[in-house]
C-alpha cells in the first residue's frame, strides 16, 4: 500500500493540548469549539509528524527525483 493511501487516525487534538512527540498535522476540521485540531498520534524520531504524514509532507519520489521537479521548475 502506498503511504498516500494510508490515513492516520486523527486524535483531533487542539494545539494547546498537543504535547512533545504527538503530530502537528492539521485536520481538515475544527472541533466542537471551532478550534483547528491536529492529528495527535506519535511522530517520528526528529519530525513533527507521524509515520503517515511525513509520507504526505515529503512527497513521493527519491530525494534526486523531487530536486529534479524543482530544478525543472526554477528553469521554466
């Protein structure tokens, strides 16, 4: 399964209950309150997001093939 596929289950966190090592991601809605929430799970060693979302965050593609599009891009 590609990592674009997998969706994390959200724990619709608010960022003034979001604690060291839990994903900044944001929700694609607010909670009751109106407040943005974010994703909550467990991140990564030395990222900001969970296994899934540093997936999406990266992009797909090697590291040579995502500079090649931005290179490709700089020149157009």
């Amino acid at each position: 399964m590609d990592f674009v596929e997998q969706k994390a289950q959200s724990r619709r966190v608010t960022v003034l209950d979001l604690k060291a090592m839990e994903c900044r991601w944001p929700d694609d809605d607010r909670n009751e309150e109106g407040l943005i929430t974010f994703c909550g799970c467990r991140t990564v060693d030395g990222s900001s997001y969970c296994t899934e979302h540093k997936a999406l965050a990266r992009g797909v593609g090697t590291v040579s093939e995502r500079n090649a599009v931005k290179t490709l891009r700089e020149r157009a």
